[in-house]
C-alpha cells in the first residue's frame, strides 16, 4: 500500500523538481524559437531567462494551489480516492508537456507546470496523512516517513532519466517532461486494490465494519482491542464536531503551540536552503575540477545522498524518535553552513577548499535527510485530530510552497549580494529551528493522541494549570463513557 500511494504521490515532487535541470538550455532555446516564428522578435538573454524562471518557478505556485484544495478533497472523497482522483491533474499535465513541442507553444507547459505542481501540492498533504491514519502505532512514523523516501528517490530517479543518454537530450525534452505519467499510470493500476484509512472510515463516515475489514487487511491478522479502543476513543471525542476549517485554527486556543509548531518546522523545512545547495552544486563542482561531461553523473550523487539518508532516518525514527532526529538534523546543518561559507571564502586561496565545498554539499544534504526531510510530514498526523487534521495539513502545505517559491526567486540575489556568504541566512535558519524544536516541541514517538495533546495544554493554557487539568480529566471520562456505549 505505501509503494502504491507513493510511487504517484511524494515520488512525483522530486521526480518534477529533478527533471527540469536536464532540459534547460532545450527549453530556452524553444522558448526564444517560438517568438521568432510568431512575432520575428530575437528575445535578449535576460528575458529568456525570465521565461524560464517562470516555467521553473511556477510548479510552486501550483503546489500551493494543491495544498490549499487538499483539505477538502479529502474530506469529500476520503484520503485513498483523493490520491486517485489527483492524478487527473498530472495526466492533463503530462499530455500538454508531450504536445506542446508540436504545437510550437511554451505557454502549454508553463500550463502543464501548474497541473503538475497542483498534483504534487496534493499528493505531499494527502499522502503522509493517509499512511499516519492507516498505520500502526509503533510504525507510524516509519511509514510516514517513508514520504521523504520516495521524494528522495524521485529526485534520484529525475536525475537519471534526464541523463543525455536517455530523455535528456535535444530530441526528448517533451518526452521527459510527460515522463511523470508513467509513476501515476501506475498507481492507477495498483492503489484502488487497497483499503481506505480505517480511521477515516469509522471517525468521518462512522462504518465501523469497514474500519474493521480495513484494519484486517493492513495488519495480516485480527484487530488488536487496543488499537480499536484509540480509534474509537479519537471518534467520541471527535462526535458531532464537524471538520476545522484553516481559519479556525488560528483562533483555537487548544492547538496554539500544535499550529505554531507545524508552521515553523514546515516553513524551516524549505528555508533552509536544501533546495537552493541543488541549484549551487553545479558551480561548485565545476570549481572543483569536473568537467562538464562528468558534472551530470557526479550531480546524480546529490539526490543518492538524500535518498541514502532518508532510508537510514527511516530505519532510526522509531528507536531515537522524531525530537532528536529534527533537531540533530538541524545542529549537524547548522555546523555544516559555516563549514560551507568558510570554504566558499578562501575557495580561490586554497588549492583543497573547492573539495571541501563538494563534501560540504554531500553532508548537508545527508544531515536534511536524516531529520527534516521525514519527520517535517509525520507531525500534523500526530499532534492534531481528525477533523484539524485536514485544515493542518492545508497550513503546513501551504507554508512548505510557499516559502519554496520565496527562496527559488531570492537565492539567485542572495548570492549576488552576499557571495561566498549567501549560506548565512540558511545557517541562521536551521539554528532558530534546532532551538525551537528543543525548547518547546515534545517527543510524539509511541504515544497517543490524547497523551501528546495534554502534553502541549501546559503550553497553550500556561497559568491555567489546574483549570486545564480538569478539563481533560471530564474529556477522558465522556470518552471512556462513549467507549463504553460504543463497545
């Protein structure tokens, strides 16, 4: 089931991030081809550029769009046929990319890039919150994180494709670009086998036989008491409540510190340059010696190091739990940006710093990979209940692209005005998150629901201890009454 949902779902953020490096010069020079033709105008070399920075940038903005009506698509249609009914999206997509070199039109994939962009704004929401509901307890966060894994791979998988030996040539840009419908063509074929999020099914629509039939499925054997017993306790105190809308958050004393939390690690997520280290490898390999024919294999070795890790962090979240696995990304980040902007600084002084330049993106990239990348997508799951999970999963998405699209537009002025300390701001970054994780984000490995929200009342009703307390005394006694009537 997560090789299903992933394979059309997270795979498709990194494969369409990965895939748009091979083609550029193609595309520019289509782009430029195709005002020539209509209007006879030879475009200068800035509005080329422009262009394509539009083509590049606007998957952002679709990803936003995705974010948004992910919320309630999920709601409507349930997580599974949400996943299945968003890759109308990425079909459409894919087959103006395929036609638009016919149809000497570069507006069809600036169109295609939106369809895209909203197919992976969906895709990055619905995903990680279908595998925590679907999930048992002791593997929720290993298969949450499995999300980061197939981002990862898609990365890898886009920079192997677009290698010139395969769709990264002149001939084969179109095809690359609708190359994403294959990895959706085949969830297609496999996902409707598998069940619906038994917690949907018994909280949102109350089938508690589906519930049931689902969990027999996912688990291989009977229905242990215990996990019943949780999701039946989620739904009595979730009864007659009807789904948070985004806006309603804000205003919710109750998820305060939960809301403020997931907007600052998922705005960090993407703030901290990862991203950007992609779009400056190029340079700073080229300085280091490789040449141009290497450049494209060695570049292959960044998203492997991403990938790499994201498996480790995989292997690792439910034994050091995702606390220290998010801050120690970060610290070892943090590190990893001064080491970098040294080596940037004396690159032209010392004959060896261009080789710790190359290192330092290795290990940046490894140190992202073993906490933001994974643990970023599994917390909305866990701090938040079923009907703020949806609206939750809309804010963290909504920041995530966002601020995507806020760094894909400044880096190229940040290292124009700062140069060799253009990785100061992203250093500063992953240190106010390491610190904020440390100082006020609880650990959520193992625990429940109701445990994890008493531990984040003492933040959002800080003074208010004793009245706070009786409070969730009477919410456990009116579920422990309607886990009783519904047993």
């Amino acid at each position: 089931m997560v090789t299903s949902a992933a394979i059309g779902g997270t795979l498709q953020y990194g494969y369409n991030l990965a895939i748009m490096n091979a083609p550029t010069t193609f595309i520019q020079n289509f782009v430029n081809e195709t005002f020539r033709e209509r209007w006879d105008i030879q475009l200068q070399d800035y509005q080329v550029t422009l262009i394509w920075t539009i083509i590049v940038s606007i998957f952002s903005l679709g990803g936003f769009a995705g974010a948004l009506v992910a919320g309630p698509m999920t709601i409507r249609f349930g997580r599974k046929n949400c996943l299945l009914l968003n890759n109308v999206f990425l079909m459409a997509g894919a087959l103006l990319a395929l036609t638009s070199r016919a149809a000497q039109s570069f507006e069809m994939i600036i169109i295609s890039r939106i369809l895209v962009g909203i197919n992976a704004g969906v895709s990055m929401n619905v995903q990680p919150m279908y595998f925590g509901e679907s999930a048992p307890k002791h593997l929720r966060g290993a298969v949450s994180l499995s999300s980061a894994v197939f981002t990862a791979f898609g990365v890898v998988l886009g920079q192997v494709v677009g290698l010139r030996e395969i769709l990264g040539c002149e001939s084969c840009w179109q095809y690359l670009l609708a190359s994403n419908a294959i990895p959706g063509l085949i969830q297609l074929l496999t996902l409707p086998w598998f069940p619906e999020s038994p917690r949907y099914l018994l909280i949102d629509r109350g089938d508690k036989e589906a519930c049931m039939n689902a969990l027999r499925r996912l688990r291989g054997c009977e229905v242990q008491s215990s996990e019943l017993d949780e999701i039946l306790q989620e739904q009595a105190e979730t009864k007659g409540v009807r789904p948070s809308r985004p806006w309603e958050l804000f205003t919710d004393r109750n998820v305060r510190w939960q809301l403020l939390s997931v907007m600052v690690i998922s705005s960090a997520m993407q703030l901290c340059g990862n991203d950007s280290i992609y779009f400056y490898a190029s340079y700073v390999f080229q300085e280091a010696g490789i040449s141009d024919e290497k450049l494209q294999y060695v570049t292959i070795g960044t998203g492997t190091c991403e990938f790499t890790a994201c498996i480790i962090c995989n292997l690792l979240i439910e034994r050091k739990g995702r606390r220290l696995m998010l801050m120690g990304g970060y610290i070892f980040m943090t590190g990893w940006a001064v080491v970098f902007t040294v080596a940037l600084s004396f690159e032209h002084k010392i004959s060896w710093m261009p080789y710790l330049s190359m290192a330092c993106i290795f290990t940046y990239i490894l140190s992202f990979g073993m906490g933001p990348a994974g643990v970023t997508g599994v917390l909305p799951t866990e701090l938040f209940n079923q009907t703020a999970r949806p609206a939750a999963y809309m804010i963290a998405g909504s920041m995530m692209w966002i601020n995507l699209f806020i760094v894909g537009m400044m880096f190229p002025f940040l290292v124009r005005k700062l140069g060799q300390f253009c990785f100061v701001p992203f250093g500063a970054v992953c240190l106010s998150a390491a610190l904020y994780v440390g100082l006020v984000l609880p650990e959520t490995k193992g625990k429940t629901l109701s445990v994890i929200t008493s531990e984040f009342h003492k933040l959002n009703f800080k003074g208010q201890e004793k009245q706070g307390t009786s409070a969730i005394q009477a919410q456990y006694q009116l579920g422990e009454v309607c886990l009783s009537t519904a047993l």
